[in-house]
C-alpha cells in the first residue's frame, strides 16, 4: 500500500513537473508552490471521510479564518498550487478537498451527482468542525459551492464561482481545439496527459461526468435568488461557459457580481492567476 501510495504521488509530481516545459508562465506559480509545500512550517491536518463506501481525501493548512478549495472535474485539489500557499501566507486556514473518484478520493457505490459532492464537502466541514467558511470554486467545484449556498446557508460565509453554470445550456456546444486559444489548448493537452494515468485508478469517472454534466446542474432562478451569499462570479473571456449564461447567473443570483477575464479560458485559476488572486484578495478582504 505505501508503495502504491508513493508511486501514485511520483507519477503526479512528475506529471505536473512538465508544466515547466509546457506551460508558461503558470510554471514559475508550481516552482513557488513545490518551495512552499517542502519547506512550509504551517499547520498542517490531513484526513478522511468515508461515505457510501468512498473515502474522500481532506487537507487543511494554516490557521485563521477558514477558506474551502473546491476544484473543477477531471482535476484534483492540486490545481490550486497558485492560490494556496498565497492564502496560508495572507492568514487564512485553507481546506482542500479531493472531490469524490478524483485525486486520492474513491469514487463509492452513491450515485455521482452534485448533490452527493455538496454532502461529501459538508461532511468533511463536520469533521473539521468548522461552522462557516468561504468558498471558491472551480467548474464543477463551483455549482458545489452554489449548491452549498442554497441548502446550507449557515455554514458559507462568502462564494467565489469561477467557471461555473447553473445549467448544462450554459456548456459551449462548440468545444473543439480550433475554437480554443492556443495556451488553453496546451493545458488541456497536459491535463489529459495526467489523466491518462489517473483513469487507471478511477475507472469510468470521465464517462459518468460526461453523463452528468449532460444533466446537470438544474438550479432555477427561484434557486439562484435564494442564494444570498455575496458572491463573485469570474468567468474567462474564452471560457467554455458561455458569457451571456454566466451573466444572466450572477443576475439571477441573490447578491452576486461578475468579472470576465480577458484571454482567458476555463482555467483560470491556473492560466491567469496573477487576475485571480487579485480578485480573491479584494472580494474576501484580503491584504495585498
């Protein structure tokens, strides 16, 4: 098992080590990332919940006030190597989650649903015994957060949703290489790289998500008004969600705004950091 373990963790830092030739200038954010994560002196809890016969990974470091990390599908929580070692800096507790079948977490025997994440992130809420928290979230990791905020309001302070949808018309139909930018294309290729190998260990993941996010999310106007959270909505100029769904989102939704960014695509977090992080900085009150 602990050679498994180390194995499977080689083959991530080796993976994610070729955004260096890959990927700029998203590499320089992975180098300060990989400094911090092997010389860092902040508290650090790591653990796991089982649920419907998954074990879902946790990771929460420093202290202050809480912040939860939710990423997109097909990733894991190590897409946010350019927002998380900032945020320890800056005095937040950050909690990272591996959503259920990705990363180290099990897929389980419950139906995959966003319902069955927003319950998985809740329960490891509980068992960090932590009562409110902001969110940001990814894509997939996004809808939880909005999911979160509409069925259990007292557990979420403030809501980031980056590259999110409230329903599947929201997904660009058309989604091939020609109509991405090049730098978007380049880091679709590498995370598919990755997930070649992550396929081995997670199954059918890909073809259920594929299914869900045919069906899902179904959150109506009525839904998104009852979210009264103050919440960001950043989606990128070339983004895969398309522009007028995430406007008409962020109007629908209770006490939100929205900010577009420029040559940006659906990753944001990772391609245009720099933008991201300024933007998590004056939504959430975070010093400069």
């Amino acid at each position: 098992m602990k050679k498994l373990y180390f194995t499977s963790w080689l083959v991530l830092l080796v993976s994610l080590t070729a955004v260096f030739m890959i990927l700029q200038p998203m590499s320089g954010n992975f180098a300060r990332y990989l400094a911090w994560r092997y010389t860092t002196d902040s508290a650090v809890q790591t653990g796991v919940i089982e649920r419907h016969g998954a074990r879902i990974k946790y990771v929460s470091y420093g202290i202050g006030k809480p912040v939860l990390l939710l990423h997109g599908g097909l990733s894991n929580k190590l897409s946010w190597y350019s927002q998380l070692p900032w945020l320890v800096e800056k005095g937040r507790q950050v909690i990272l989650i591996d959503t259920r079948g990705h990363g180290e977490s099990t897929q389980g025997d419950a139906e995959l649903n966003y319902q069955t994440f927003a319950d998985d992130t809740l329960q490891v809420l509980d068992e960090l015994k932590i009562a409110r928290t902001d969110i940001i979230g990814w894509s997939d990791g996004g809808i939880i957060a909005l999911l979160l905020g509409l069925e259990a309001p007292q557990r979420v302070d403030k809501i980031v949703a980056i590259s999110a949808n409230f329903h599947p018309s929201g997904l660009i139909a058309d989604n091939s290489p020609a109509s991405r930018p090049a730098r978007n294309v380049r880091l679709l290729s590498w995370l598919r790289g990755l997930w070649s190998y992550l396929t081995e260990r997670n199954g059918n993941l890909e073809a259920r998500l594929k299914q869900l996010w045919h069906v899902e999310p179904q959150l109506s106007q009525t839904d998104l008004q009852a979210i009264t959270a103050p919440t960001l909505v950043i989606t990128g100029e070339n983004d895969i969600i398309d522009l007028p769904h995430s406007s008409q989102m962020a109007q629908m939704l209770g006490n939100a705004k929205i900010d577009i960014l420029l040559d940006a695509g659906h990753a944001a977090p990772v391609t245009h950091a720099k933008q991201v992080n300024r933007l998590l900085a004056s939504f959430l009150d975070i010093e400069q």
